[in-house]
C-alpha cells in the first residue's frame, strides 16, 4: 500500500498519499512551497491557472488538501478542473497565509481540516465587506448605531452629547453663569458648537449689554421698544453707533429750498413739502423708500411748520395761522383758524391739541369731534412760541420761547386751566431761544436751541437748574434733537447739515456727520432715527445715514 501511494497519480487522492503527505521532512515542504510559487508566477491567469500542465494535474496545495481529507474525499481531474472557482481560490489563499505562519508540525495539523477551512475562507473573500461582519460586526454596528441615536436625541433635546461637565448644569444655572460675561466674551462662546450658538443667542443673556448700548431699543427704565427684533442684533448694530461707522444715502430731493419737518410711524415715513404732507413706505432695507407716495395730504395755503401723528390723526401747523386735522386713512381734513400769525408747533396727546405762535400765544383745543375747533383757553407767553410739548401725564405742558420777553424760555402751563405753574432755569441771555424740546418722561424733559446747548432737566430734583447740559462744539444752533431714551442723543446743528450722536455718559461729542458741503450749507430741520438707521431732513435732500450695512 505504501508503494501505491508513492506511485499513484497525483490526481487519485489515495489513502497511500495521505500517509506519505504526513511522512514529507521540513525540507520537503519548503521544496514544495517553493514549487508553488514558481508555479503562481508561470499560471498568472485566471484563478484556475494553477495546474502543474496541460493534463490537468492540480498543484501541490491541491494534494495536500485531498490527502488530507480522507478516503471519503475524491479530489480527481473533475474537481481539479473546478479549482478555478472561487472557493478554491479562497482556500488556496488561506492555506498560504497559515502555511507562511506556521511551522512544519503546525503545516501538517493545519492540513487536516483542508477543504473545509478554505471552502469557509473563499466565502469570505466572496463576501466582501457586508459578509464579513459576522456577529461580532453585526453587534459592533448596533452598538454604533445606538450610539449615533443617542447623540441625536441629545442634540434634539438641546444638549451636546459631550462636553464638559459645565454644560451638565441646568439651564437656569448657565443662564446665571453666563449674565456675567460680556459680548466679546459670549461672541467666543457661541463659536464653540452649535448648542452654545443657540443657547447665547438668548434675550436674556444680551439684554444687560443691551441696555448699556447706545441706541438698543431700550429705555432708561428698561422698557423694550423694539421687541419683534432679537437683542443680539440689536447689540451688534449698536456698535456701529458707538464706533460711528454708517453708509450716507439720499433718499429724497427738492427743486427748491424747504423747511422740511418729519415723523416716523412702523414702515412708513411722514415729511411736510411746502404746503403739503407726504407718506412714503419704506422698502425692506429701511435705507430706500418707494418713489411712489402713499398718500398726499393738502389744505394749508403756506408752508406746513409742523406736524404731529396722533390717534390715526395727523395735526398740522402751517405759515398761514391754521391747524389742520388730518384722518390718515381717509380723505377726511379739516382746517380751522388758529392763531393770527404763522403757527410755529403743535403738539397732541389724549384728544387735547396745544399749539404755539409767532403771535405771543398759546392755545388749548379739543380734538373730540363735537368740539373741533374749539379754544379752550388762551395763553399769554410774552413772546414769540418755537416749541412746544404736552407732558406724558397729560397734567400740564411746557413751551420754548424766543427768550426775549422774558428771563426764562421754558414754562410750564396747568392743562386743564391754563396757568402758570413754573419756570424752569434762571441764568439764559437774551435771545436763548428754544427751538427743540421733548419730555423723556412724567419728569424729565430735554431742550436745545439758540444757546448751543443741549439741557437735561428733571424736575423732581430743581426748576432753577438743568442737572446736565451738552455744548455744541463749533457754537452753532441746534435746530433739533433726538433721544433713544436711554443714552444716546442726536442733534441737527444750523452750519453744514452737521448730525452729531452724543453718549449722555460723556460731556464730548461722540461723532459728527456733516452732510453738505460749504456751497449748500443748510441746517438740519429735523431728524429721526430708529436702532438702524437715521434720517435728517436738510433744504434740499432727506438723508439716511445707515449703521445696519455700513
């Protein structure tokens, strides 16, 4: 038997050829390695390319695993003819890698599971990167996968999935940490991920900042006015402001010189031309305006001095002694005589009108419709009326004067009587006029004029004296000022169109902005501005000055 299996032909697979695989020495086996490969570079073909020539003879890996297979495994010219599948293929490689690895007696143990071991190694070279996973991959992806939910349901909640332990604490406690930092501080923290983005992007974490900026929505006693708009923004135009960086624009021209005045109500703007009154809609930007006017409002035969929006109402003074009541949704004017000469300023608030003339006058009157056009009473001032304005408590009202008939420019006047209750200052020159003048609030009021100076007045503390004042730097008039209520202060001086922004925690001019050059010198008639833009009407031109896109 054992001669027969010396000399049995390699494709027959005996028991004898098992027997003589078992009794090859180490040398042997390196011989037959050796002839394998020599055999791999010679096939280079398909993977059946590994016969020993053309009778079909199969290499020596295939004699190796017949023999060890056994009797019951017949591995002749039909099988050998097979080998080009890929199971052998896939056997062949995993016997090489386990025969480079091993030595002698491990070479011959590993022949024992022969066909087996590679048939199970060719499928998973068949298989791919899908087959093989197994159970250990098929357990390392759900495990992956649970993981990558989790992150997402913590991202959903509002949480990052890691991080440190700080952002563990609850949300109340962050928001106490966080009130503490500055906007330069919060502006770094929010580039951290997307949660801390969200989570500094919160009102309450920018209304502290946002009520000491210039110009953020807010008043002195913390009112929000510009609540549709989130805070955060607010703060980063607000730095426009402060550092003075602004786009100049016009937005309107006139043939002829005007003394334009001008309110602002939501998305429109209001502004008087000659002897007529204007309504433009604002475009998107807030920096254009549609050329073509929402509406015209007309009766005046002079010029329009002044104006006021109140109660869907708009209430005219004009050059010709007349008030006019105007419905701004309707076609519904009326116009009555008011003064003997031009009025020069009107106020409205709570249906009671009060206006004040160049004729030494001022005048209450009723805008209940069964009363319009009815006096209510009439005041004496002594000169000339440039300004005028009704107290939020709707108890008395204050008027400016010319500042040459008496000592004092400003008064206060009782609204239901008519009388005199105070005057305010005692230390003015002659010719102080008044041209400008606001309540801030039931008790603090601020005025500008003639003087070159910008007052701040509160009545709880003293009458004779202001308890802040602001002078103009170049000693020009200032026609008319602006508040935010809060710190910033605006003022449109007589030379050069010259807007100047005021930080009421300094005594210093914040920043200048003149808008016509020596040729067209004009004085700024009046300006308005909200936390994005501000608009100053000059003789020729309306102006915008936009710190949202500078």
């Amino acid at each position: 038997m054992g001669s027969q299996g010396r000399s049995g032909s390699p494709g027959d697979g005996g028991p004898g050829e098992g027997e003589a695989g078992e009794a090859r020495k180490p040398q042997e086996g390196r011989a037959a390695r050796e002839k394998r490969r020599k055999g791999k570079a010679r096939a280079g073909g398909g993977p059946g390319g590994r016969g020993s020539g053309a009778e079909g003879k199969p290499a020596p890996r295939d004699a190796q695993a017949a023999a060890a297979a056994g009797p019951g495994a017949s591995a002749g010219p039909g099988a050998a003819a097979a080998g080009g599948g890929r199971e052998e293929a896939g056997a062949g490689r995993a016997l090489r890698g386990a025969e480079r690895s091993a030595g002698p007696g491990e070479e011959a143990a590993g022949r024992d599971d022969g066909p087996e071991r590679g048939l199970r190694a060719g499928r998973r070279e068949d298989a791919g990167p899908e087959g093989a996973q197994g159970p250990r991959g098929e357990a390392g992806g759900r495990l992956a996968g649970a993981g990558a939910e989790a992150e997402e349901e913590e991202e959903a909640a509002g949480r990052p999935a890691a991080g440190p332990a700080l952002w563990r604490l609850p949300e109340e406690l962050l928001l106490l940490i966080c009130s503490y930092l500055d906007a330069r501080a919060l502006g770094r923290l929010a580039q951290v991920c997307r949660w801390l983005r969200r989570f500094t992007g919160c009102d309450l974490l920018w209304r502290r900042i946002a009520r000491a900026s210039l110009n953020s929505g807010f008043t002195r006693l913390g009112t929000d006015l510009m609540a549709s708009i989130p805070v955060k923004e607010r703060v980063k135009v607000s730095q426009n402001w402060r550092l003075g960086r602004c786009r100049e624009g016009i937005l309107l021209k006139w043939r002829c010189s005007q003394m334009p005045w001008m309110q602002l109500e939501g998305d429109s703007l209001y502004i008087s031309q000659a002897n007529f009154i204007l309504a433009y809609k604002f475009r998107p930007d807030g920096a254009s305006l549609n050329r073509r006017p929402l509406g015209v409002f007309a009766g005046h035969d002079e010029d329009v001095c002044h104006f006021v929006l109140a109660n869907s109402h708009i209430i005219s003074a004009g050059g010709d002694g007349k008030i006019g009541v105007h419905k701004i949704h309707s076609t519904f004017t009326v116009k009555y005589a008011a003064h003997e000469q031009e009025v020069n300023c009107v106020d409205c608030k709570g249906g009671i009108i009060v206006s004040g003339s160049r004729d030494r006058t001022a005048k209450v009157w009723s805008l209940a419709s069964g009363r319009l056009g009815q006096c209510l009473h009439t005041i004496q001032t002594e000169d000339r009326v440039w300004s005028i304005a009704i107290s939020p408590l709707l108890s008395s009202f204050v008027t400016g004067t010319a500042c040459c008939g008496h000592f004092s420019p400003l008064r206060i006047w009782d609204l239901n009587s008519g009388q005199l209750m105070t005057h305010l200052g005692s230390d003015f020159p002659p010719g102080a006029g008044v041209l400008d003048l606001m309540y801030e609030s039931p008790f603090t009021l601020l005025t500008c004029g003639y003087d070159t100076y910008i007052r701040y007045w509160d009545l709880r503390a003293s009458v004779r004296k202001c308890v802040m004042e602001w002078e103009e730097p170049h000693d020009s008039t200032l026609y008319c000022l602006q508040t935010d209520g809060n710190h910033l202060l605006a003022t449109g001086s007589s030379y050069y169109g010259v807007v100047r922004l005021w930080d009421r925690r300094q005594r210093a001019c914040l920043h200048a902005f003149p808008l016509t050059s020596t040729p067209l010198s004009s004085p700024v008639y009046c300006l308005r501005f909200t936390t994005k833009h501000l608009y100053a009407a000059l003789s020729y031109n309306l102006h915008v000055l936009d710190f949202q896109n500078p």
